[in-house]
C-alpha cells in the first residue's frame, strides 16, 4: 500500500511512544553493531585476502575461462551488477506453483503486471497499479499463492525460458502474497430469550490450540532501493539478507571473495494490517489488487524490513505457545500502525501535539489529587457514597473492557486499574474500613463496616446529611433507568452468556448515566455554597484530560460505549466552573488542603470530642473562670 507521508509518523500516545522507543533502540543497536562488527555498506574484510579489494563493474569481470585466485562460494562483498539510472521492464504473475512454465504458455490472467521503463533511481516515478486476478483451486484450500517477479532491463527478454534470455541482463524470484495466521476468533452472540428467534454465530473451536489459515492483503508496495552501495554480504541481518539476489553464475572478480547483486526490489508489507485482510477459502473467486511502485531510500528499506520481520516471527512465536521476545505479540505495533494509516492527517497531527499535554496533566493531576487526599484533615464536601459508586463502576467498566481485551488497548486497560487503586485508597483516607462480627440473624460470620475516623463536626454532619438526599433522589432515577435499559439488552440484543449480559448490561448504565454519580458532589458544592473544599487543582487537570480523551476517542482503539463516555465529564465541568464563579470567596471553608482561613471545622471537632475523664472528676471543683482563663478566652472574627 502506499507509503504514509512523514507527517503521519508523528504520533505520540503511549503506544506511539513504545513504537519511537523500539524504532530508537533499533539504531542504536545498529550503530554499535557497525562499531564492532562492520556495517552493511563497508567492505573492508581484511580477514579474507582480497575481499578488500574493489569490484569492478560486472562486465569487466574475469573470464569464466581463466581460473579466478580461491574461488568462495559465499562472496564476502557484493556490488549492483546494473548502474543507476538503468530502465527496468518488470511482469509479475500469480501462480499456485513455484515451478513457472514458459511465459507465453501461462495464463493471461495470471499476468497481474506489466510496467516497462522504470528508472533505478528516479525519485519522481512512482506507479500504482490496480488490477483484479481469479483465485486458484489450490489457493482457495490453503495453498499458497506465489508472485514470481522477472525483471530485466529495459528491451531484453524477461522469459528464462527464451533463447535470447540472459542472466546479465535479467532475473526471476518469487514472494508468497498470502500469509498464515491463526483463524480470527468470532466471538459466539445469541439472545438469552426469545426461544426459537435465537440467533447466533458458531465460534470457532480452540481448545486444542490456534487454528490456522490462510490470509490475503489486497496492498503492497514494490520499492527499488537504489543507493545500498557495495554490501558485505555475510554480516547482513538476514530480514535485509533476504531481499538480496545474487548473480545467478556465482561469478567472481579477480580475488575469487566478491560477486554482484541484482536490484533489491523490496516487496513492502510493513503498512498490512490485519483487519484488512481477506481469509481466503472457497467463496473467494476472485481478489483486488494495488500495487505502489517507486523507489525507496537505503536506510528506509533497512527500517522497515527489520521491524517487520521481526514482528512476523514474535507473532509466529505467540500463535505457536513459543516465548515472546520483549516487543510482545506484535498487537500493540499493529495498533500504532492502524493509527497512522487509518486516522486522518489534521485530527493526528491534534493528537500527536496534545498526547504530550495529556501525560503532563495526567501526572499533575495525580499528584495533586494524592496530595489533596494525604493533607485533608476532614470530610466537609466529601460524598463517601460517590466515592464507593466510582469503584464499583469502574471495576464493571474493567471487567467490561476485560470481556471485550480483543477491542481494547492495554493503555485503556491500565489506566482503568489504577484508577480503581486510587478511588479505593480514599476510602481509607475517608472513613475506617472494618471487619466485624455480624449481627445474629445474618447468615455471614462477618460483615464490612465504613466507621467515622472522628466525630463529626456539624458542617460534616450536614455534608452527609447533604449526600443522602442526593443518593435518594439519584436512586429514584438511575434504578428505572437501569431496569428499562436491561430489559431492552435482554429482549433485543445478543450477548455471549449471562455473565457477558450482566456486564454489558451495567456497564452501559455506567456510560450511560455515569454522570449522576457526580451529582451529589455538585448537589453538596450547592448546599455548602461552597467549592473550596474540592481539589481544584486536580479536578482542573483532570478536566482538561477530558478534552484531549475525546480527541483519544477518535484515534485509540476501544469499545464504542467507552468511546461515547469520554463525553459525558465534559457535562460536569462546565458545571463545576459555574459553581466555581458563584462561590468565588468564601474564607469559612476548608481550602483545597483543609485548611481554613479562622478553622471553623478543627474547633468545633475539638469542642464535639468525647470526655476522656470520668464525669464525677470535677464534682468538688469550683465553677469559677478565672481572670487567667478570661483572658486566654478571644473573640473570633
């Protein structure tokens, strides 16, 4: 397929990132391979005598008929045997066999392409081809379908079997154009109920391991690499090796250690992704065909020919139970190249730009939200049951994403887990968690209570005062909701079991009316009038997070519920920033850090503790204030 412009390879999210990493680490590692072993491109072997020696030009080479100096089999350096700037004729067929019979005998549909005149070197000529082609029997039953390439220079024969042929002026190789892959797994759905309207599609079964077969891609690339130069044929990485077509005479120069190549025609199926693919089987009769022809940079080829190899043979290696290196599977790659190749240029180049914004607000929010929760001193404005209602939503929104992990980026699925981690951890920073002995007609032995750390001070009394109203009249809402919407999934739509119903069910409440739950802490903010006692400075990060996520929804691939509730906080904050203009000043409330302007809150709990001596102990003792004590006793401004 065609090759994505560079702007296009300027993603940044996290899995954008692993990909620059790798890419990163890649140079490096062949930097310090040049530095101790000898580059591609150098062909200085002084271990071999004559090997440093330079090649002449293939036409100048010695006569077959006069014995060269200690012949080698392997040639140590290998130089283009045609000069740049030569035109190329090029045919390519498509055949079931290996074995090609003489050109004017094959089939003339199997005759895909046919350019002629391509210049080695021109970095204008660039062709695209589209074509159709029928499907061979032995394809359609997994067989494998072969692309044999002739190529010669412009005017001479392109037949080997011809008599004019000549291996000097043309040569034949072949690549497979489909690959074999585990069989896409197709997840079984059908209706709980409805009887014999159930629908359902079979899944495949893999309980005895993968099932594999055979996958086409309508698109590739056909690249001519015109500056590799002189190559020292045996340290080659051999993804780089095996696009390297040697003479076929095996002829040397005068040292016997050196030979030619023909042009590396590099067959590009770096940009192939897997959903476009087409599983090849008996209804396919015939398939699409593009083909890109141009010429490629030295260090472009090299690039993408080790990348690529080496995330066939991770992906090899997971679909056969082998170990996986530390590029994983090869999903995560697959997912960044989606992202270049499907998302449109503007909308990335936004994301690219705002995915550095993202992990700076996200790292400031989290750490101003860790440090709001360790420094608040009381629970004035807090909705405990808000914040119980985030972890059980966001652990359905996890098993959700879990139960769908085929559409979902392990990015998503992280930051879903530590998120849960932190609403769980201001559970304990709000009340005391504690296992007790259950009541006696309870049929547990033990059962978890949320205990006060403190006695509350009336304005704690009235915020929790202030959250039950809010729940109560949210329950009053969300629970019809939530019945109605289940009621529809289970009469209407097809799942995969009642678990997957469940799941699916609250979760899309959760998408749904996830919002409500960030009512009461608005409904507080209300009858407070206050906003201090909110963490303003993460909330602030985490609503600008909100915007750049709805950019994330177009571009990070993820369920279509997850992706439409990226929208729903956006609600919430123009809400909040109303509360924060009405409430502007008010020096009777706690700050972000629970700390107030004249303490209202830490008097009234040290006045609302309980009496820690007997209430007899003062009995004998005079009522009397003393002067001492009227004079330490100030009037509060």
């Amino acid at each position: 397929m065609p090759e994505p412009t560079a702007e296009t390879e300027s993603g940044w999210s996290p899995t954008i990132k692993s990909a620059i990493q790798g890419i990163g680490i890649f140079f490096l590692a062949q930097f310090v391979l040049n530095q101790f072993i000898g580059g591609g491109n150098k062909s200085g072997n002084t271990s071999t005598p004559g090997a440093s020696s330079p090649i002449p030009s293939f036409d100048a080479r010695p006569d077959s008929a006069v014995a060269v100096q200690s012949y080698n089999s392997i040639p140590q350096n290998v130089a283009p045997i045609w000069p740049i700037d030569s035109a190329l004729d090029l045919s390519i067929y498509v055949s079931p066999s290996l074995v090609m019979p003489a050109l004017k005998s094959a089939p003339a549909e199997s005759l895909v392409v046919q350019e002629k005149g391509f210049i080695i070197g021109d970095w204008k000529d660039k062709r695209e081809i589209d074509t159709t082609f029928p499907v061979p029997d032995e394809v359609q039953h997994n067989g494998t379908l072969w692309a044999h390439f002739y190529v010669a220079l412009a005017g001479h024969e392109l037949d080997p079997a011809a008599s004019d042929y000549s291996v000097a002026k043309a040569y034949h190789f072949f690549r497979p154009l489909n690959v074999v892959l585990p069989k896409k797994k197709v997840v079984k759905t059908k209706k709980l109920l409805g009887g014999s309207n159930t629908t359902e599609v079979v899944e495949e079964d893999v309980t005895s391991g993968p099932t594999f077969t055979s996958y086409y891609h309508p698109n590739f690339t056909i690249s001519v690499v015109p500056d590799s130069g002189t190559l020292n044929y045996p340290t080659l990485h051999p993804a780089i090796r095996q696009f390297i077509v040697l003479e076929s005479t095996g002829a040397r120069d005068a040292s016997g250690q050196n030979g030619w190549f023909y042009p590396i025609l590099f067959v590009n199926t770096f940009w192939q992704l897997r959903d476009h693919m087409t599983e090849l089987n008996s209804t396919v009769k015939r398939l699409p065909l593009h083909i890109s022809l141009n010429n490629l940079n030295n260090w472009k080829f090299s690039l993408y020919a080790s990348i690529d190899e080496g995330l066939k043979q991770n992906q090899q290696q997971a679909a056969t139970g082998g170990p996986v290196g530390a590029g994983g599977d090869g999903s995560e790659f697959e997912e960044f190249k989606r992202i270049l190749v499907d998302t449109n240029i503007y909308l990335l180049s936004t994301t690219a730009i705002v995915s550095v914004l993202h992990m700076v607000f996200e790292m400031l929010a989290f750490k101003s939200d860790i440090s709001h929760w360790r420094n608040k001193k009381d629970n004035v404005g807090i909705s405990v049951r808000t914040i119980l209602a985030n972890v059980f939503m966001q652990t359905v929104i996890l098993l959700y994403l879990v139960d769908n992990r085929e559409g979902t980026s392990w990015m998503i699925l992280f930051g879903q887990g530590m998120g849960i981690m932190l609403e769980a951890w201001k559970i304990t920073k709000t009340v005391d968690v504690r296992v007790r002995p259950a009541p006696a007609a309870s049929w547990l032995p033990y059962h978890v209570t949320f205990e006060d750390k403190h006695k509350l001070s009336d304005t704690e009394q009235k915020t929790k005062e202030y959250d039950e109203i809010a729940f109560r009249y949210l329950y009053l809402i969300a629970i019809p909701l939530l019945g109605a919407y289940a009621g529809y999934s289970l009469l209407y739509e097809t799942h995969k079991s009642w678990y997957s119903f469940t799941i699916t069910t609250l979760v899309g409440s959760v998408y749904a009316y996830g919002f409500l739950m960030m009512v009461p802490s608005l409904y507080i903010n209300y009858r407070l009038q206050s906003v201090a006692h909110m963490p303003a400075k993460a909330m602030t990060y985490k609503f600008l997070n909100t915007f750049i996520d709805d950019l994330f929804a177009f571009t990070i691939k993820m369920p279509m519920l997850h992706r439409l509730a990226t929208l729903r906080d956006d609600v919430i904050f123009f809400v909040y920033l109303y509360q924060g203009w009405k409430y502007k000043v008010d020096y009777a409330r706690v700050n972000e850090f629970g700390q107030g302007g004249d303490e209202e809150e830490i008097e009234d709990k040290l006045a609302n503790k309980p009496l820690v001596s007997p209430p007899d102990a003062d009995a004998g003792s005079s009522a009397k204030v003393s002067g001492i004590d009227k004079g330490s006793a100030k009037k509060r401004k």
